[in-house]
C-alpha cells in the first residue's frame, strides 16, 4: 500500500497544496491504525482562506486504493471558522482510523463516539465537494516527469464536520437532503439543523 510513499512525493503534494493557499503549513503525523499502510499527516494552514478560518489536508489516504476511486486516490480537506488548529487535524485522525476500510465518497457521513475536538458537540463529518476550489479538481502528483506512466492523480474531497443528530438524518433521509437545508458549513459551534 505504502510502496509509492516516497519524500518526492509528499514534497510535490506540500507544493501543490501551499501555492493552492498561497502559505506555509504545519505538519503533523497522525499514528495510523495499521503501521506498515504508510503515515498519515495533517497538514493545517491558519488564517486559509482568510483570516479567522483554518484548513486542513491529509496525506496519507492516497496510499491506499478503493475500487470507487477509479485509477486516482483521494485525500480530505477540511476548512473551518475557527482559531483552533486541532479542527484541521480531524480528517487526518479519521483516515488515520478508516484508511483501507471505508471508501471516503461524497455524500458519505462518518462518526465517532467522542466529539472531534474539545469544547465543541460535533463528533460526525460529511463528504463532499472541498471548500477550497482548484483547477481541474485533482492535483497531479506525478512530479516533474510529464511523460510520467500512469499519472499519480489525486482528488481532494471536502470534509465538514456535522453533529450526530445530523448524520442520522443524512442516514434516513440522504445526503441531497441534508446539505440542501440552511447550515453554515463553516461553522463548528452551530446548533444541529436536524
């Protein structure tokens, strides 16, 4: 899984991701569930998109495969109202937890039994298209060969953290009614809408 876990290829991912944001990140490692599937990182930026929010990448998803991914991986992003950096941290603990299990789609609700981050209710995350726009929607990790055979694709997918309530919801009555109600996504301290 981790074969293609090389330092090039976080480097060029770093790269892509910091003229994306136009900064620097802090990088964390995150203890994956299973040692040898390769690290997962959180790669958090403060003050992206402006001031006041935090952003959040992992690394460490695209080292796995999933048959609904197609030839490309997948990574999450996370961008939240807050100064609390540990909030950009959440989508790297969930891979860190699922990587290898659960196929990260869009329109997917994942939970936990504790809330993610202290002081706040919200233990859940939906899926969906990322905060952060770019380009053609994956970023190409395959560096700087431009011949390179297969391409190394990767799709970001946008995480948002939801209360538990709300991914019952999600649950009966599906993810097109859930996001089409009246909720600030970027929001951790909101009150449920469902």
């Amino acid at each position: 899984m981790a074969d293609h876990d090389t330092l090039n290829r976080f480097d060029r991912y770093c790269e892509l991701l910091d003229s994306l944001t136009g900064t620097t990140p802090v990088i964390s490692d995150v203890e994956p569930r299973v040692a040898g599937d390769g690290p997962v990182r959180a790669i958090s930026y403060t003050g992206v998109p402006e001031p006041g929010y935090v952003t959040g990448f992992t690394y460490g998803l695209s080292l796995s495969s999933h048959p609904d991914w197609g030839p490309r991986g997948r990574e999450l992003s996370i961008t939240v109202r807050s100064d609390d950096v540990e909030w950009s941290r959440v989508p790297a603990r969930v891979v860190a937890a699922l990587r290898g299990i659960c196929p990260f789609n869009p329109g997917q609700v994942l939970g936990y039994m504790e809330p993610y981050v202290e002081g706040s209710e919200m233990n859940s995350i939906v899926l969906a298209d990322p905060a952060i726009e770019h380009g053609s929607g994956l970023l190409d990790l395959s560096g700087r060969e431009v011949d390179a055979k297969p391409r190394d694709l990767v799709e970001i997918v946008g995480a948002y953290p939801i209360h538990s309530s709300e991914r019952e919801f999600v649950y009966s009555r599906g993810f097109d009614a859930f996001w089409s109600l009246g909720w600030d996504r970027f929001n951790p301290a909101r009150t449920p809408v469902a």
